[in-house]
C-alpha cells in the first residue's frame, strides 16, 4: 500500500471516529435532556399535589369551622390553584359551603332581628331615624359611629357602635336602597356588624369626604385600650 493511500485511510478513519463521537455525545446530551425536563416534570408534579393538598386541608377546616375567616382564606386558596380537575372539586365545595353559611347566617338574622325588634325600634327613635330619615342623617350616624375606633385630631360627635344601633341604621337601608347610591353603607355595616372594622380609616374618610370634611381625616385606629376608654367616657359603659 502506497504511502499516500495509508494517509488517506487515516484520515478517514479519523473522521468516522470523530463522527461517531459527535453521535454518541449528541445521543448522549439528548438523553440527558430528556432525564432534566422528565425532574422537572416530576418536581412540579409534586409541587401541585402538595399545594393541592394544602388547599384541602383550608376547605376541610372550613367545612368543619365555617366562619367567615375560614372560609374566605378556603376560597383565596382554591383559586390560587391551576386549573385541574382537583381545582374544580374543590371550588364546587366551597360554593356548597357558602350557600350553607349564608342559608345559616341569613336565618340568624331573622331570630336575632325578632328578638331585639323592640330595641331596634327605640335605637331609631334615638338615632333619630325613626320617621321619613335621609341619607344625610345616616351618613351623620355612620360618621359619629367611626369616631369611637379611629385616630384623628379632631372629632364632634359620637355614636355607640353596638350591636342594636348597627341594626337599626341596617334596617333603614334596607327599606332606603337609595342611600347606597354614593357609598355602599349596607355593606359597611353589615361588615361591623360581623366585627369586621379593618377598612374603617378608609370608610371614615369616604364619609367625610362625601359630607366635604376640611378636618379631622381619620390616619389610624385607636387601640383596644384606648377605644375602652373613650367608650366609658362616651357612653358611660365598659367596652
């Protein structure tokens, strides 16, 4: 064999080795691109079992506790969830469980509201709400109610937010839904009347600004004790 020829059988042998090489690392780099999305596949499927059966546990405590607090954080939880088939078991609880509570609550209501019908009728007479009232004098009312839970530097005029006075001016609203047309106070109260005051420093200052306040906007919330203490100064009463 000629020298040139044995070259030539070199170098071609080079190049189907390295050609087998450049194979067997391209196969060898697929498969292993295949393993890492077939983890990742894994790992995210993992993670929304996981997240999947923290939910449950959320909708279970609603179910078995359904407050208004257990509920609402069941719900946020169900619809943080991607859409599946587990998501649309879940969500189908909570509507179940919301009917409930409202069919529940809403029955409450009533026995409670004929139980206090005579207080009411007197909290009306007091608040003076009790013949042909205006949305001025609600709003006058909710205002005054806001002044024994917020902070502000200046403050004229206090109403008792107690459980009576609250369904007094609810029912003044159901019968006027008119009232509601510049700000929803039905909603307000219904939220203090379940204890709920964690947006009345906005509340506060949507009133004032409706009744066009140039003082005493409302900057935080009186603690415990100090709302105690105004309470007994106000009203004679321990909060």
């Amino acid at each position: 064999m000629s020298k040139q020829k044995y070259i030539v059988i070199i170098v071609l042998a080079g190049v189907v080795l390295a050609s087998a090489e450049m194979i067997g690392f391209n196969f060898y780099q697929e498969t292993e691109n295949e393993a890492v999305v077939e983890t990742q596949r894994q790992v995210e499927k993992e993670e929304t079992k996981d997240a999947s059966g923290i939910v449950e546990t959320k909708v279970i405590s609603a179910e078995m506790n359904p407050t208004q607090e257990n509920i609402k954080a069941a719900k946020e939880a169900v619809d943080s969830l991607t859409e599946s088939e587990k998501k649309r078991k879940l969500s189908h609880r909570i509507t179940i469980l919301i009917e409930e509570f409202n069919r529940n609550l809403k029955a409450k209501e009533e026995t409670r509201l004929a139980e206090l019908q005579g207080d009411i009728n007197q909290a009306k007479v007091a608040l003076g709400i009790d013949q042909a009232p205006s949305e001025e004098d609600v709003l006058e009312i909710l205002h005054n109610m806001t002044h024994q839970k917020v902070r502000s530097e200046e403050k004229w005029g206090f109403v008792h937010i107690n459980e009576v006075n609250l369904l007094a001016v609810k029912n003044v609203l159901l019968e006027n839904p008119s009232f509601n047309q510049n700000i929803d106070m039905l909603s307000i109260v219904t939220d203090w009347l379940n204890n709920d005051f964690s947006n009345i420093v906005a509340e506060h200052n949507s009133i004032w600004k409706i009744k066009n306040g140039s003082v005493g906007k409302a900057y935080g919330i009186l603690s415990t004790s100090e709302e105690a203490t105004l309470v007994k100064e106000q009203f004679g009463v321990q909060q």
